[in-house]
C-alpha cells in the first residue's frame, strides 16, 4: 500500500469516527425531552418534558389526561426551596395546559406534574417522590458562531484521532515522534479558539455569563473543555522543543514517552466528548 493510499485511509477513518462521536453525543445528550405515561386505577396521564425555553417566552407545559384527577404544575427556582403550584387549563380531548414564568437567560427551574385526587396527590411526573425535572432559559445564541464553534471541535477532535494513530504508530516503530507532535499542536489550536473564543461568546449569548468552568462554576461543558485542553497542553509541554520548535533535545520526553501521553489524552477526550453538552 502506497504512502498516499495510506493517508487517504487515515483520512477517511479519522472523519468517520469524528462524525460518530458527534452523533452518539447528541443522542446521550441528557437535554432531549422524555415521554412519561403514569397510569393507575381510573386515570392515565401522558406528559412529553420540556428542555429549555429559548428566546424570550413562557415555557408551555401541556400534558393528556384520563380520568377524573386534577393535574397542577409545583416548581421551584434553582438555589431556592419553596415550591410553587400553577394550576392546568381544561382543553379540548383531554388535554392540560400550564404556562410557567418568564425567567433571565441562565435560570433553571424543576418541575413537577401532580394528579390531586380529593385534595390529595394520587400521583405525579416523573413517578418517583422528590424528583424533577427540569427547564433551564436560554438566551438566542448567534447561528455563525455556533457553526465556527462545532466547525473547530469537530477539527479539535479529528485531530485527536490522527494523533493517536501517530502515537500507535511511534509504538510500532511505523512514524515518527514529531507527526504525532504537529497532530497535537493542531488538537491544541483547534480546541483553544473552539472552546474558548467562541465558547465564551455562546456561552455569554445563552447564558448571560461568560464562564461556568472551574474556578467560578460546575458546568460540564465548560469544565470538560478546561480538562481536554489541560491534558493535551500537558502533553506537549513535556515536549516543548519539538512543540515550539526548538529541537528534540529540549523535550522531557521521548518518542515513547510521548507516544502513550498523547495516548492518555486521547482516552480522556473520548470519554469527556462522550458527556452530554450543557447547549
């Protein structure tokens, strides 16, 4: 197999795979609504979660009723206790409808559905007591930062996988240390302008704030970005001379030792991409 044969293959696979994880991301991604069916004696309510509310607006709650039970909405405020109760309008076939608060970009709410029965709960959505779900308000994020976002971490992700073909092949004795190098400098570019730059921006346009990461918050798009980034920075400074161009004789490490670090970053960023995304 010829030398561009085997790159064309490398190419192909490392887009592949990119694709892949893009794909399995969305569909673990935990901000997909849910379908709910409770069901009991004399009565049946279906119910389909809602997410978000994007943009200025209410959220609109609606959920299908059976039965003689009476459906009201208790949500409370992320960081308060106390429950709030608005009660669900009778329409047409059975179906139910409440219209939450209008809140700032960046409120979450839990909610809840309950089925009162003689002024009693004699059921609710989701089923299990103390549980939520719940809604978080977004702000409209630009439509071109957003494709130059996913644009620069689908590049920061591909190139991760060229890197750890690189490094299994530096195992293998089949390349050379400084491929695997110039792979990781184009993950740490890419993942650089697409996890900040433009990661602030969204995050300022849904949110209202500019960084949720360590040390100012727990988001776990921000903080899996901060971590990815590390371990790949890491990496390269353990080989600064070939990372900045200054010679091998600079770098801590050597092919090897590179090698199953760039390996080590690879594994990471698999199983951080694979964290549903807070957008």
């Amino acid at each position: 197999m010829s030398g561009n044969q085997k790159l064309a293959i490398r190419f192909i696979i490392g887009f592949v795979l990119t694709i892949a994880l893009l794909g399995m991301s969305r569909r673990l991604s935990t901000r997909r609504p849910q379908d709910f069916v409770v069901e009991g004696p004399g009565y049946r309510v279906e119910h389909r979660s809602v997410t978000e509310q994007v943009g200025p607006g209410r959220p609109d709650l609606v959920c299908m009723v059976e039965g003689e039970l009476e459906p009201v909405v208790r949500y409370r405020v992320a960081g308060e206790e106390s429950l709030r109760t608005v009660e669900m309008t009778a329409e047409k076939g059975g179906i139910r409808r409440a219209v939450l608060p209008e809140y700032e970009k960046g409120t979450k709410i839990y909610y809840s559905i309950e089925l009162l029965g003689r002024g009693e709960t004699a059921a609710r959505v989701p089923e299990e007591p103390g549980s939520f779900l719940f809604i978080k308000y977004k702000g409209k994020v630009s439509p071109i930062v957003l494709t130059l976002h996913i644009l620069f971490m689908f590049a920061a992700f591909y190139f991760m996988v060229q890197c750890f073909w690189s490094a299994l092949g530096v195992l293998g004795g089949r390349a050379r240390k400084a491929e695997a190098v110039s792979h990781a400098r184009w993950v740490l570019l890419s993942s650089f302008i697409g996890g900040w730059p433009l990661g602030f921006i969204l995050n300022y346009q849904a949110f209202g704030v500019v960084w949720e990461g360590f040390p100012f918050g727990y988001d776990v798009t921000d903080n899996k970005t901060q971590i990815m980034f590390v371990f790949w920075l890491a990496s390269l400074l353990l080989v600064r001379g070939s990372f900045l161009g200054k010679g091998e004789e600079r770098d801590t490490l050597g092919a090897r030792g590179f090698a199953a670090a760039a390996i080590v970053s690879f594994l990471v960023s698999l199983a951080l991409f694979i964290v549903p995304h807070s957008l």
